[in-house]
C-alpha cells in the first residue's frame, strides 16, 4: 500500500524564531497580509510586536480578531470580507487552534467562493487560496502543520470537519516562548489534546512508517512533559518539548487520519460548546478502553511509551494500565467530567445523543478506529463518558 505525507514547506522552531516572520512573508512574495487572531491576543503584547516588525520590514499587516473559540462560518465570513477591504496577499494565523483553522478556510474561501458546507468532508477544496503562515501560541492542536480545520455550521449545529491538501499551511512557525504565558486549565486541555493526536495517529488503520515515529514522539513527549508544563508553567524545557510534542502530533494525524475521540469530540463541541482539547481530555479514557480489542498489540505500545507499563507486563496488563494511567491523568490536571462540564443536566444531554452520534459517524473518523463503533455503541459510549471519572 503507497502512503501520501503532507507538510508545510518549511517549520521554523525554537525560542526567538517568530523574528523572522517578515522575512518569511517577503520569500512568499508578500507586501499586504490579513493577521488573523483572537480578541485576548489584541488586548495583550503578542500582536503588536510582529505588526512594529513587519512594518518595519516595508510590510502592510491588517488585523482581523473577530474569531471565537470553535470558530463559526461566521467568523469564516467576516474574515474573508476583512480580507478583501485589505486588499491582502496571503494571511499570517497567530494563536491557538481557533484563529489557525479560520485563517486556512478564509484563504480556500478567497479561491473557491460559496457555502463552506461544500468543503465538509475528504478533498473537497478545488483551488488552492492564497498562502497561510501560521505561528501558534498554544501548544496543543498542531493545526500548524495539518490539512485538517473544523469549523461550526451555526445553522445545522454541526463542527465541518474538512481535510485537503490545499489547507496545509506554507511555513509554520514554532515558538515555545509565546506558550510560556498558557493558564494551567488551557496547558491541560490542548496538552491532552496532543496526546490524543499521537495515539489515534499511532492506532489507526491509516497509520504507516512516516506517520509511526511521529506519533511515537507525541506520546512520549506529552507523557514526559505535560505534568510539568501544567504545574510549572515558566518550565522552558518542558514548553519547549510540548511545543514539539504538538508539532510531531500534527504530522503524524494529518497523514494517517484521526479516530473515535475525535469523531466524537466534534458533535460534543458543537452542540454544548465545549472547547475541543476538553472534550477529547474527557472521552479519551472511555473511547481508548472500547477500542482495544481492536488492536490490543498498538495500545500496550502506548502504554509503554507513556511508561505506564513495561516489556515484562503482557499486552492485556499493559492495555489496562494505560485505560487507568489516562484516567488518572485527568484527574492530576484537574480536568472537569462530563457532568460538571454540562452542569449535571443529563436530561440535556441524553436529548442529543442520537444526533451527536450520526454526526460522529457521519465525520469519517470513527472509520479509522482499530474497532470501528455502530451508532447505537457511540450513544452508550457518551453515557460512560458522562459517569467517567
């Protein structure tokens, strides 16, 4: 079987590295770009410093803030239409997951006009928009370097997950230090996040030899560095290692597919607004203890990169130990359940199950899990998740 790897043409990494972003806008040709970010990073010090620089640089750079986490059509809509007034040549994406995955459906929007629905799904992009840069300050989704972004569709409820080629950033650049300032909450969640980014990478049915070390890197780094990053936030070394832990994630799912947690994740997300490393934090211990049997031998693999279990331990001891090592990680990171999440409210919840589980199906994902799940599985998986703990 022949395998596809996708990737930025270049990453930029290490402390310091977001200097050289006028250089990199200058190499694409670039003398008018589109800032997309949110409205925290405004108000605080991140956005000004690359604007002083890029002009500085003999670059015109226009700022577009109006993104929301879980970013909408919405946001996608307003950002093209901020696009055009600058008359812009491509986009620099600063910031979480969030601005990321608008900043690469404004540019598909600039050159394929019409309803996003269109885009939903594998390969659905005809034309490549204009150039991305993409510099994350969060250390988590690893949307700098994949050809995956999930938008909301407001009127349907639902998180358009789409996957092309023509989405993949250009250059991505990856700076540890604007991670440093992350709350311990949002280290914990995009830092589960990650993780749940290598395992699936490393499980699924998709997964391959370029795709293998990249995920193994994820897992091992997260498990080596998150507690860290989370209880000493100012930890360089630590940020540093999960800043690549998100970076190898990235690569590794965007070319070997994402799984069950995500498929599930997104309808979560959707239809009770919870932010996207949280809900793949809260279902990852459920959906990892359904999935096993499918490939029992690739999950004590993990469990062993995270050093919850030794060659000495068989596949079942160690297939155990890590449904309980990602419990417990939960729990270390003060990460909510479901019912807190959802304020008790079960009769709410049990109200969307079935939709949540179509749409989890209907994303393709749950097709690359090691056991591939029935709708009706999926809707008793969300029950276990809502008393996991």
């Amino acid at each position: 079987m022949s395998h596809v790897f996708h990737a930025p043409i270049a990453i930029f990494s290490g402390a310091g590295c977001r200097q050289q972003l006028p250089e990199c806008v200058a190499s694409l040709g670039l003398r008018t770009v589109l800032i997309v970010t949110d409205a925290f990073l405004v108000r605080t010090d991140v956005i000004q410093p690359f604007l002083d620089r890029l002009r500085e640089h003999g670059i015109r750079a226009e700022v577009f803030a109006d993104v929301q986490p879980d970013p909408t059509d919405t946001n996608v809509a307003a950002g093209v239409a901020a696009y055009l007034a600058a008359e812009a040549q491509g986009i620099v994406a600063i910031g979480g997951g969030s601005p990321i995955d608008t900043a690469k459906v404004i540019s598909a929007s600039i050159a394929n006009p019409g309803p996003l629905e269109r885009f939903q799904g594998y390969h659905r992009i005809a034309l490549a928009g204009p150039p991305v840069i993409v510099i994350p300050t969060t250390a988590g989704t690893g949307s700098e370097a994949t050809k995956v972004a999930v938008i909301t569709d407001n009127v349907r409820q639902v998180k358009m997950m789409m996957l092309d080629a023509k989405l993949m950033p250009r250059i991505a650049m990856v700076d540890y230090e604007l991670s440093l300032s992350m709350p311990p909450a949002l280290t914990a969640h995009v830092g589960v996040d990650t993780l749940t980014h290598g395992l699936e990478a490393y499980v699924s049915r998709k997964a391959n030899a370029l795709t293998d070390p990249l995920a193994q890197s994820t897992i091992r780094l997260t498990a080596r560095n998150l507690r860290t990053a989370w209880s000493d936030p100012s930890n360089r070394e630590a940020r540093e290692a999960m800043a690549v832990a998100a970076l190898h994630g990235g690569m590794a799912f965007t070319n070997s597919g994402l799984c069950l947690v995500h498929g599930m994740s997104r309808p979560l997300g959707a239809v009770f607004h919870l932010a996207h490393g949280l809900s793949n934090a809260i279902l990852l211990p459920t959906v990892t203890r359904f999935s096993i049997s499918g490939n029992p031998a690739r999950y004590a693999a993990v469990a062993r990169l995270m050093d919850l279990a030794t060659p000495a331990h068989s596949d079942e001891e160690a297939c155990r130990a890590l449904v309980d090592g990602l419990a417990q990680l939960n729990r270390d990171l003060k990460v909510p359940t479901l019912a807190e999440c959802l304020q008790h409210d079960v009769s709410a919840f049990r109200q969307h199950l079935r939709k949540m589980a179509d749409d989890a199906l209907s994303s393709g994902s749950p097709a690359n899990n090691p056991r591939i799940p029935t709708a009706e599985q999926i809707v008793e998986l969300y029950e276990e998740a809502w008393a996991f703990a």
